[in-house]
C-alpha cells in the first residue's frame, strides 16, 4: 500500500524546482489565463504565480497584478465580514442569526449583551 502524500509533487516543489519544471510548462501552456493557471498547475497563489512568471520572463502589466491584488483583497474582506446588528424592529434580538422552521428567531438577545458588558 501507498502511504505517501496524496498531493501531487508538482504542487510541492520549492521555487527553485518549480522554475526549472515552470519553464517546460510555459511552452506547453496554450490558454488564455496564464497567471490563473500557473497557480492552479503548482498550487500557489496568484501573487506567487504572477512573480514567478516574471522571473521567467513573462511580461505581466502593473495594470494587470493591480487587479489581481485588488480582487484578492476584496475576496478577503468577504471572508472576514463582521455580522452586523440586525435593526429590523425586533426589540429582543440585538442580532438573530436565523429562524426556526416555524418562523420563530433565534440569535443574540440584547438582554445577553447587556448581561456581557457588565462583566
């Protein structure tokens, strides 16, 4: 039986390898996103992807990363959005995180939240 990892090694090689092997791919490469798939092929993302392809000698605009970082940034702020106070008139629930299948909220009261801050 094989107990190694069940990553691929082209996803698990250092830069230095990764450039010597990135240079063989680039010629075999055909698509349109090449920053896409440079860090899909070798498992890196795609700030990595973008100067790696450059050390290889790929002309990359400035235009083009501004835009990479800037959807990273926005993908990041989705992921670590805050729950905000639900104000829909509800005078129990300072956040209801949901509803039962009958219709009933659930959540924070403000009631728990005023019992926090006097602690």
């Amino acid at each position: 039986m094989k107990t190694g990892s069940q990553t691929p090694k082209r996803k698990r090689l250092i830069r230095k390898t990764r450039l010597q092997v990135a240079e063989s791919w680039i010629k075999k490469y055909n698509g349109k996103k090449i920053i896409y798939g440079y860090s899909k092929w070798f498992g890196v993302d795609k700030i990595c992807a973008i100067n790696e392809l450059r050390l290889l000698g790929i002309i990359i605009s400035e235009d083009l990363e501004k835009q990479v970082r800037k959807s990273l940034q926005n993908k990041n702020k989705l992921k670590t959005k805050e729950p905000t106070i639900n104000n829909d008139g509800d005078e129990n629930f300072a956040f209801i995180a949901g509803y039962t299948p009958g219709g009933m909220p659930y959540g924070i009261t403000r009631e728990d939240i005023e019992k926090e801050t006097e602690i």
